[in-house]
C-alpha cells in the first residue's frame, strides 16, 4: 500500500466537522478519536457522531478507539461502517476474539499500544490483525509533543512484522508533523495519523500532500 495519511478531526472545529472532513478529502483516511473519559481523561464522541461522520465522509474512516471495554463496544463501530476500527490492548479482555469479530463484520482490525506497553507480547498475534497502532504520546489530546522514546519500538514492530511475512500496516498517532513524520517512517511506519498539524495548517490538503512526500522520501531511502 505504500505511505497513507490518516488525519483526526480531534483538534478541527467540532461545531463544523463536516466542513472539517472536506478540507482533506486528498487524505487516505478519516482518523475518528473516540474517548469515553475512562480508558482516557478526556472525552469526544461515540457511534452518534461516527454515523453522521461516516455518511458526509468521502474518505473511508478509521475508528481509534480510546474506550474502556472494546470487547462490548467496538463490534458497533465495525458495523455501522467504519472500514477500519483500532482498539486498545491495554483495554481489551479477548484481542483476538475482538480483532476475529472486526474482521467478520468486515472491518479492519486494528490493535493499539500505549508508550509504556511493549510490541513483544503482541508477536504471535499479528496473524490475526490488519494494523498495529504504536502510539506516540499518551492516548487523550491532541497537540501534545512527539516522544521519541517510542522510535525503537517502532522499529521492532516493523521487525516482527516483516519476520510474520504477513502485510500488516504499522501506524504512528500523536505528534506527527513535518518535523518528526520523516524519523517515523525511517523507523517502519507506514500510516500517519495527524491532528494539529493538519488542521492547524492554513491549507489542510498541502499540508496532507507534504506529509505524504516527506514519508514517502523515507520509506524509499
Ligand atoms: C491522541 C489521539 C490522536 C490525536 C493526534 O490521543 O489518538 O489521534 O488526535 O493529534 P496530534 O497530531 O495533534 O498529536
Ligand atoms: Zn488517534
């Protein structure tokens, strides 16, 4: 699949998301931040919101879901039509039933990890996902300063997954922007979720355009 540039509406104007959405539609993907003020301090919006989202979206929408108890409500996100849906490991009782279940409904399964949480455990889990998420701040807000204590992870999970053979995607989400997006990609990552960088940006689209040129220069290095 090559680079692909997954930008969250979490810092966009929530009075005007639509309007938000439209501002990016050369993106890959629509990046929806579901906090339930459990799982994460902070709270945004739930299936509601994803299903109006899901209808004025021209892009297809991947569901990051910061939720306390996926394994009850993340199937709801797969069938109301999200094409890719990324739950927490830190949160979930039965992974592999819930990425199993994703995938039955016709979702992408997608796991997340936390800073703290280490890639190996995951290992032998690979067979059953279409996309590890490898967080790079703590999971809540937007804006927040890219750690790079998270790069060598990075790296071993692009490790395992080119040692499974298997064509999961690797997605980098928090503080992704045109200075760090390139130390990403050098590392393994090939989706991009960005938030303040996009819709910070005068011009959103230019702004998903040079961050999919910066990548790319890496990826092919
Ligand atoms: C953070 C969210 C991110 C966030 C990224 O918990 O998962 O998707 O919106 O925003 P930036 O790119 O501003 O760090
Ligand atoms: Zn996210």
């Amino acid at each position: 699949m090559g680079v692909q540039i997954s930008p969250s509406i979490l810092t966009a104007d929530f009075a005007v998301l639509a309007d938000e959405v439209e501002r990016i539609g050369n993106a890959d993907w629509l990046h929806l931040d579901v906090m339930d003020n459990h799982f994460v301090p902070n709270l945004t919006f739930g299936l509601p919101v994803v299903r109006c989202l899901l209808r004025r979206s021209p892009l297809p929408v991947d569901a990051h879901l910061m939720i306390d108890d996926p394994d009850r409500w993340a199937p709801a996100y797969a069938e109301a039509g999200c094409a890719s849906v990324t739950f927490h490991a830190e949160a979930a009782r039965a992974p592999v039933r819930l990425a199993r279940e994703l995938r039955r409904l016709g979702a992408r399964a997608g796991l997340a990890l936390n800073p703290a949480t280490p890639v190996e455990p995951y290992a032998d889990l690979l067979p059953e996902l279409d996309m590890l998420l490898v967080m790079t701040v703590e999971p809540g807000f937007g804006g927040q300063p890219f750690l790079p204590s998270c790069l060598p992870k990075i790296r071993r999970a692009r490790d395992l997954i080119r040692a499974s053979g298997l064509q999961v995607w690797l997605q980098v989400d928090g503080g992704i922007s045109p200075s760090t997006i390139e130390e990403c990609a050098e590392a393994g990552a090939d989706v991009f979720v960005a938030g303040s960088a996009v819709f910070s940006a005068s011009d959103a689209a230019a702004q998903v355009d040079r961050l999919r040129a910066l990548a790319r220069a890496c990826v092919h290095a």
